[in-house]
C-alpha cells in the first residue's frame, strides 16, 4: 500500500489498530439490552430514559449510545435539544431478540470466550496451540472445556449456533438435492437447528442428531421439539469418535472438521464412511479458503481463531476433496450458495 498522502496510509493502520473498540461496543450495546429496549418501546427514547430502564450511568449511555448512531447501529432525531434514539433497521433486523434472524447470542459468545482468547494469539502463534488455559484458567482436553466451563456459557454457544443457521442454513441445505436421503445424522449437531430445518426442507426424510451427552441434555431442556417434528427429528448421545454412530444415508458435518487435526479428521470420515450405508454420501458445510489460503479475510481470521480455539484450521477445497477421498468418498463436489460458507458433498 502506498499513497501520496503518509498520512492517509497511517489512517488506514489506524483504523485497524482500533477496531477491537468498535467491536467492543457492539458486544456492550447487546450485553446491556440496548437494542431490545429500544425496540420494544413505542416511541424513541432519550438518553437519559435509556440509562434509567437499562439501571446504566448516564454518563456512560449517552457515548456508547451516540457511537452506535456513528456504527448505524442507532437512528437520532433532536427535537427541542434533546436527542431521542431508536434501532437501525439493522439492528432492528440482527440485533434485537425479537427478531427470527437475530443473531444477539452469537456475538455475546464471541464477546465472552472468543474475544478473550484473541489477546493472546501472540501466544498462540508462537506456540500453535489454543489459549483456553491462558484465557479462562481452562485446559483443552477435551478440547471444548472452555466453551463448555459453565451451563450459562454452553447454552450460549448453543443459541450462537442456532441463530447462524437460520441465516445460512436454508441455502446450505439446499445447494445439493438431499430428498433421496432417507435417513440423515447431523454429527455435533447441537440444539438441532440444521436437522429441523432439513426435516422442513425435505418431508420424506428422519433426521438423527449425534452429540455429546452434556449437549444433548440442554437441547431437550432449551429447545424442545415441536409435536409435529418429534417423528421426524430425534437425539443420540455419545463421541462421535469413539462410540458408534447410528447407519445413515447422509452425515452432516457442519463447522465440524475445521475444529480438528488433518490426522483427526481422517479418523473421523473414516468412520462416517463406514457407517454410511451403500449409495449414500456426506455433507461437509464449512468456509473455505482461497487455493492458495490468502483470502477470503473472514475464512483467514476465522482460521486464525481455530489455532487460538481448537486444534484445527479452515482448509481450501483441494485439502477437503483429499481428506474426504482418502476416507473412501470418491466423488467430491463443491457448491458456494452466498455467505461465508461452502457446501461440499462426498459420494460414497
């Protein structure tokens, strides 16, 4: 980069150097039910209205309020001086829990355990493994204890998860036919948003969702099926690495394999393909990386926060297509729908 301007270019390292404030507000605004208030009340509210129903200083709400409005997170209108403030559309539409495609959950995870983590990635590259210990007094065996290290933080996670795939999910599932799987398992499958909305998408089939005991406990706790889906969606405890998985037509591994190890992903679809019946396939959903792993930015920073979270990394296309053969699916196809993620299905 190089301009005739130094200090433009300055301005651009500037930008980068602070962005961690602008997220932090973001992560704040949700934290305190910023958006929610403002999108129940009837009417715009003052600051000072604000940091009352919120129990906040006024001297605090009134920055972080008009920061949002600099975000467009906000709208301002000032009638007789005084500032009144509602949602953006944008928040209105991601932000504010009554929303279907609110996504508040997720950046209160990112807010509270990945965040965390990302001070110390100076660490983490100097060492090539996850902060958990560094960040939360947490060990990483298994590896997901620090996400796991309270029922609050897991239930959390879950909701994150959740609200994602209402955005990407429809578009994932439906880059590839699936309606000749009869029987499908989504492995690390969660609160069972993905097998839900497959169950939806394709009426003919069953969908069993594979996790380990701790999660399935909390998804029939705090997402309990609905009556008409209870024939058509069922839960299995266990690891999937170590006990056995139930016989399917398709598996589904989404946001799964980046997680692990290449050695760890190898085991992983081997044992798919063994359980996978005759004629049947995988579907691996997961964000992919340029060929020569310098792009996209999102794909780069989310494997970056692999080396800082787990064990695993994001991979380019040709890297999946040689784990998914080298477990014994000799067709591999991929399909990018908009969004962060591809979709790529393995034949067996």
């Amino acid at each position: 980069m190089s301009s005739s301007d130094p200090d433009a270019d300055f301005g651009v390292l500037s930008e980068l150097a602070h962005g961690f404030m602008a997220s932090q507000v973001l992560f704040a605004a949700c934290d305190l039910g910023v958006f929610d208030l403002l999108e129940e009340a009837s009417q715009p509210l003052d600051a000072a209205t604000v940091a009352t129903r919120l129990g906040t200083s006024t001297r605090g709400t009134r920055p972080l309020l008009d920061t949002c409005v600099t975000l467009n997170l906000l709208r301002v209108q000032t009638l007789s001086d005084t500032a009144l403030y509602s949602n953006s559309e944008l928040a209105s539409t991601y932000l504010a829990r009554a929303s279907p495609r609110c996504q508040c959950h997720m950046f209160l995870y990112l807010a509270g355990t990945t965040y965390p983590c990302w001070a110390h990635l100076a660490e983490a590259v100097r060492e090539g493994r996850n902060q958990y210990q560094r960040a939360f007094g947490v060990g990483s065996d298994p590896l997901f204890a620090a996400i796991y290290r309270s029922e609050g933080e897991l239930l959390r996670f879950m909701k994150g998860l959740q609200e994602g795939w209402t955005l990407d999910g429809p578009a994932l599932l439906t880059a590839f036919d699936l309606a000749p799987f009869a029987h499908i398992c989504d492995l690390g499958g969660g609160s069972g948003a993905l097998a839900r909305l497959c169950a939806s998408l394709y009426p003919a089939c069953h969908v069993t969702v594979f996790d380990i005991p701790e999660v399935v406990q909390m998804a029939g706790t705090h997402f309990p099926l609905q009556e008409e889906e209870k024939d058509r969606v069922t839960f299995q405890a266990g690891d999937f690495f170590l006990d056995p998985l139930p016989e399917a037509d398709l598996f589904i591994l989404a946001r799964v394999l980046h997680d692990w190890s290449d050695q760890k992903c190898s085991k992983l679809l081997a044992r798919v393909f063994q359980a996978c019946r005759a004629g049947g396939a995988v579907l691996v959903v997961e964000s992919v990386l340029d060929p020569d792993g310098r792009g996209p930015l999102t794909t780069q920073l989310y494997s970056l926060n692999m080396l800082i979270q787990s064990e695993g990394l994001e991979r380019t296309a040709p890297q999946y297509r040689a784990l998914l053969r080298g477990a014994g699916f000799d067709t591999v196809s991929l399909r990018h729908p908009t969004g962060t993620y591809q979709a790529i299905l393995g034949s067996k």
